[in-house]
C-alpha cells in the first residue's frame, strides 16, 4: 500500500443547482440545494484512500459543526487525520457551487484553511518524509505552498502541485515540483504569453495540462501526447479534476509509467463526474480497474 500525504483545504460545498447561471441583478428559481464534504486538499485524500492509498490529510478545520462533519467524512473513508486540527473561533471552509448549463461555477471561502500555515504543516515533517509522493493544492496560504516545495525538494519527496485555484507561482516553486498539473485555464495563468507546446516541451513529464473532455496534454521526452479521456455520461464535474490528481499520485506511488498514471487518472476522473458531488462519484479502486479491462 502506497502512502501519500495530503496538505491541503477542507471544506464543505453548498451546492446549488439550476438551468442556467442568473444575470449581474437577476433572480431565477434553483432546482435543488445540497450540503457536502468538500475541499480540494480533502477532496484529493477521499480519492485517493478510496483507490488504496494509505492517506495522511495534513489540515485544519474549524470548530463548528461543518468542522465535525468534515472530520467524521475523513473517517468513515479510511483518511488518517492525525494532522487535522480544529481551530478555536474559526469557521470552516465553505466553497458555494452553481451547477448549471453542464458545467460549475465556484466560489471559495477559505475560513479555517487560512491557519495551514508553514508552521503548522512543519509539525508533520516526519509523516512527509516517510511518504512516497505527498500532494498539495491552492486554497490555502501561497507561503505554505513554497514552504512544502522547499521542504519536499529537501527531504527528496516528490510533490505534485494542484495549482488551483489559478494563481501566479514563482519559477522557483515550478522547479521544485516533481509533477505540476493544471488545467487550461490554470496553466494560461501561469505560462502567460508562451505558447503551450513550448511550454510542455520545457517541462517534460512535468507538466501535465488537464483539458476536460479532451483528456490530459504532456509532452514525453519526445513529442506533445494527448491522452483522452472517457465519454460518460455527466451529472456533476466538481471534483473531477481532485479525482485526477489523486488517482495520477496513486499510481504515480506505486510505480506505473507516466502513460500508464495519466491513463488510469483518466479513468477515475471520467467515473467520478457520473454521480453528484465533489466525493459523490469518486469510485474505488475495483471500479476504476474493472472499467479498464473493458
């Protein structure tokens, strides 16, 4: 069983469905409103302990019911939470969805997922060291993040960085990730400017551009590789792209190739969108292999 360690946000989605998004002023009546565990640093430990994974979630919640709720999630999906601690005071996290017109809309509210700060996840050092890939995203503080590329890259661990939400990241952090993937509208932050294939050129087997429908672009050593996706059946995207990287670590952790990681993230992606919620359709580890033998 590989082990991964997650740093990351924790938070609970209210969830808003409707035919379409309203205009700047405009009322229009939903059709549904949900509550659910959330958080894209949570999201990718669910994931990834539901396809094997000895998982390590490393953040923090507040001490309000949202922050129960979010810790008896941890729980019941096997996500060891040893360094997820409530914060006096604090609120939780809470991420406010609008799914509509086939797609979601997304706004963050960070709350207790401000205090991840590089002190705290210092606390955690020996459980990062020990573990074979450790993940981590952007709903957190930025000084976290270039503190865990630093710490990743000297205790020789690698890291791959969600960077979502779409932020600018300093060429230092880029360097020090092992793995960097982000989506079309990410990496357009990122790589402001450049040309797409130059960039994948200069990263290879690095950066890894998620595309939606049309799958995963990385270039291999050699040539730009489009790896696609599977067509489902879509009910829900939130969560699809958490369900990727943790499935792409998974198998990144135990040792598959590159092509072989992107294609089995694919699969698990493609499976996660065909239920509702963010953890909603995140399929097991027999679901993700059944539908690649097929």
């Amino acid at each position: 069983m590989s082990k991964i360690v997650v740093i990351g946000s924790s938070s609970i989605d209210l969830v808003v469905s409707a035919e379409r998004r309203p205009k700047a002023g405009e009322t229009i009546i939903g059709e549904s409103f949900k509550t659910v565990p959330g958080g894209k640093g949570a999201n990718q430990a669910v994931a990834a302990s539901r396809l094997g994974a000895q998982v390590y979630m490393v953040g923090c919640v507040g001490d309000d019911n949202f922050g129960k709720v979010i810790l008896d999630n941890f729980k019941e999906n096997e996500v060891i939470i040893d360094c997820v601690e409530p914060v006096t005071g604090v609120e939780s996290g809470t991420a406010h969805i609008t799914l509509a017109e086939g797609d979601n809309s997304i706004i963050v509210v960070k709350g207790a997922n401000n205090y991840v700060t590089p002190e705290y996840v210092n606390q955690a050092r020996n459980i990062i060291e020990s573990a074979e890939i450790v993940l981590i995203q952007q709903e957190i503080p930025e000084e976290t993040v270039e503190f865990v590329a630093d710490m990743c890259k000297e205790l020789d661990v690698p890291l791959l960085l969600n960077p979502a939400p779409a932020r600018v990241i300093s060429q230092s952090v880029i360097e020090k990730v092992a793995y960097l993937t982000p989506n079309e509208h990410e990496a357009s932050i990122l790589f402001k400017g450049l040309k797409i294939g130059d960039v994948l050129k200069k990263y290879p087997n690095k950066l890894f551009i998620t595309e939606g429908i049309r799958g995963v672009r990385y270039h291999n050593g050699e040539k730009v590789v489009l790896i696609p996706t599977f067509e489902v059946e879509t009910v829900d995207t939130t969560g699809a792209g958490d369900t990727f990287n943790a499935a792409f670590a998974v198998a990144l952790a135990e040792g598959q190739s590159i092509e072989e990681s992107v294609l089995f993230a694919n699969r698990a992606a493609s499976l996660s969108v065909t239920k509702f919620g963010a953890q909603g359709g995140m399929p097991s580890r027999a679901e993700v292999e059944g539908c690649l033998k097929k």
